[in-house]
C-alpha cells in the first residue's frame, strides 16, 4: 500500500478499529482497576501490559493507546510516552537516560523551565550541566567528555529562535553513543520529522499545537526502537499518567492539526514582514526569515514554520513596553502559546537565561504568537501598541 499523505495521516493515525470501537473518535475509557474474569487473563494481561493491553489505569486505556499509535505514525520511532505537561515530558526524558556522575549537553537557548530543572534538580542528583551555543556544529565535539549521556536540542530556541543543525549533531552524538533528545514543540509533526534526521526522542508539550485550543496540559515523548523500552519503564517507574479526558481533546485537536498551522503560518508571516518595516523594529527573528541564526537549516530541514516568532526593539523600557502591552485589544499576555489566539510578551533581558552565548540586542525583545484571527486587526493592535510605546518615550 502507497504511504498516505501527511494530510490523510492526521485524519486517520490511530482510529484502528481495536481503539474506536467502529466510532470515528476512539471513547474516553476511565480506569484505574482493571478486573479480570480468571487468573489466565491475568497473567496474560501482566506479561503484555508494556504493550497497549489493559492492564492498570497507569498503563492506559484505549484512548491512550489511540493517541499514543496516531503520534508514532505521524512523527515516526516506535513507542509514545505520555505526561501530564511538556515540562513533564521533558523532565522524565531526561530523567530516564541519567544517573548521578553522569554529563548532560543542554543548549543554551532552551525553554527556562528545563534550564530551572538542570540548575536546580539535576544538580543535587550530582548530574552537570554544560550549556552550548545553539549554532555550535562540529565544534560540540569538544564538549563530549567521556560521562556525557545526553545531548538536548531545541529547534529553533525558545524566544531567541536560533535554528540547530540537528543532523550534524544527531551523526557526532552518535559517533559517541549518546542519545539524543529534541523538544520540536514548535514545528509539530507537521513541519519537522524528528527521526529522518537522527533524534532518538521526540519531545513535545501537547498543551500547545496538538491540541491547539488552550484547555489541556498534555506531554509527549516519542522514541526510536533504541530508547523507547527504557524510557517507557522510567517513566511508569516515575508515576507518570495522563486524564484520558485530556487525550481525548488531544486527540480531537490533532485532527485539525494541518489546517491549523496552516493558518498561523500564514498569519504569522504577514505580520512578522509588516514589524520587520516598522521604525520601532530593530530585527525579527523568525526562522523563515535570511537573517534568522540557523536559517539554512530551516530551509534545509522543515516543511514550514508556526506561530510564534520574536522581534527586537530599537529601544524600550518597562514604562513604554508596559503601556504598549497594557492596551491591546487582540493580543493577550499569557505564558503558553499554540492555540486558536494571539498572544504577545515583553522580555527585556534575555541574557539572563544564556551563559554559553550572550546576545546583544539593541533593545528589549517581543515574543508573539499569532493567532487565527483576521491579520488586519492583529496589525491594527500592534500599530496602536507602537504609538502608545512611542508616546512614552518621547515624554522620557
């Protein structure tokens, strides 16, 4: 049989009859106890229970394993984990591949709640932490030391959107017996596959674009046939279990996947392009754009780009940066990102969170995400948000 197209894929991975019951959307199985009618079934269940049998509510119910299958066939590897957030999934990931002695690489621009956990958990295990520059290629060959366990990517870079070379470091971690982990919660399955490109795990927070509607909290670890046994045990080890009422909106949210980013990419670039003309801007940063650090990547590796993107300023404080956001009409405030609204925040020191590759930007930074609202309103509100910004600073 010819292999669907990513479109038909998104419509169909994971409605095998077995989970659905002949329904087009797989039922919400509630479970903690799962009762036997003899001890032959028990035993039966026991000896599969790592492999979508009902065993106990922790393992998962038919809608778990609904959901675990349509991800694995949308962005490849053998095997789904799930979390109650993407935080969770990249914590566990983590936690399922180190041990105390051991050396971690961990890019520099990665999301700060990770950059928190390397800090401040894995730490006290007795874990170290080296941060990399997010451009760094073969060059991280000089940072493998021989306890090293695990590279982590993030691509782009939360907030500063820096591209990585995910093959070259993929072949060098290899080289080393490394694994590899990648968050691509910004591309979705839609738009980077992971494991054409030598990522052991996958990553995403399925809070965002999977179920794209800003009403779940939803984690998710996709391994290859190397990883997929050991992470799937730590995690269950660890207590790690998910609503299937959650899966089940993400499940529904996946559906719709396509179309969606779709249109955030769409919207994204018409306004990413019209601040890029603004006096107020000093750059974007958007992987999509030539000037963007790792652009040649992006064109090289992905299928298209998402919602979220950042601009710096010209100039700024928190007195006109404050009076710019504290007036928006369309653009919220809010520290997630990924579903159906636009949403806008103000960074004025992002070197706080780099030591590995200090920026030097002309002023403070924005971090918007572009919803599926009409373009022309979302300009309408920024072009309101740069006078009252601009009215500030002329009085300073």
């Amino acid at each position: 049989m010819a292999k669907k197209a990513l479109e038909t894929q998104i419509i169909t991975a994971g409605r095998s009859a077995k989970w659905t019951q002949s329904l087009v959307n797989p039922p919400v199985s509630r479970a903690s106890t799962v009762v036997f009618d003899s001890v032959e079934s028990m035993k039966k269940a026991t000896a599969n229970r790592a492999n979508k049998t009902l065993f106990y509510g922790r393992r998962g119910t038919n809608t778990h394993f609904a959901f675990q299958d349509a991800m694995v066939e949308l962005e490849g590897g053998v095997g789904c984990a799930l979390y109650p957030c993407g935080t969770a999934a990249i914590t566990n990931a983590i936690l399922s591949f180190v041990k105390a002695g051991d050396h971690l690489l961990m890019v520099d621009g990665a999301y700060e709640p990770t950059r928190d956990f390397c800090d401040k958990v894995l730490a006290k295990m007795g874990v170290e932490t080296t941060y990399y520059d997010p451009m760094l290629g073969e060059g991280i060959r000089d940072l493998i030391k021989p306890n090293t366990t695990v590279i982590f990517m993030e691509s782009p870079c939360s907030i500063t959107m820096e591209v990585q070379d995910v093959p070259t470091l993929s072949r060098i971690a290899h080289e080393h017996d490394l694994v590899v982990m990648l968050d691509n919660t910004w591309a979705s399955p839609i738009n980077f596959q992971p494991f054409d490109h030598g990522v052991d795990i996958s990553i995403q927070a399925a809070t965002k674009y999977i179920v794209g509607h800003s009403d779940v909290m939803l984690g998710t670890a996709v391994a290859n046939e190397r990883c997929w046994d050991q992470l799937r045990e730590h995690s269950y080890l660890m207590g790690q279990c998910t609503s299937p009422d959650d899966v089940y909106l993400a499940m529904r949210g996946l559906r719709t996947l396509g179309v969606r980013l779709k249109q955030h990419e769409e919207n994204t670039l018409k306004v990413a392009r019209w601040l890029a003309e603004r006096p107020e801007v000093d750059h974007v940063r958007h992987p999509a754009f030539p000037d963007c650090d790792g652009h040649e990547f992006f064109l090289r590796d992905f299928k298209g780009s998402s919602g979220l993107f950042s601009v710096v300023l010209n100039r700024g404080n928190a007195e006109a940066l404050t009076a710019l956001l504290d007036g928006m009409e369309h653009f919220s405030m809010g520290y997630s990102w990924g579903g159906f609204e636009s949403l806008i925040l103000a960074n004025e020191n992002i070197n706080r969170l780099r030591t590995a590759k200090k920026h030097d930007f002309a002023g403070p930074m924005l971090r918007l995400h572009i919803g599926l609202e009409n373009v022309d309103d979302l300009i309408g509100d920024l072009e309101a948000g740069f006078e009252r910004l601009n009215v500030v600073l002329a009085q300073q």
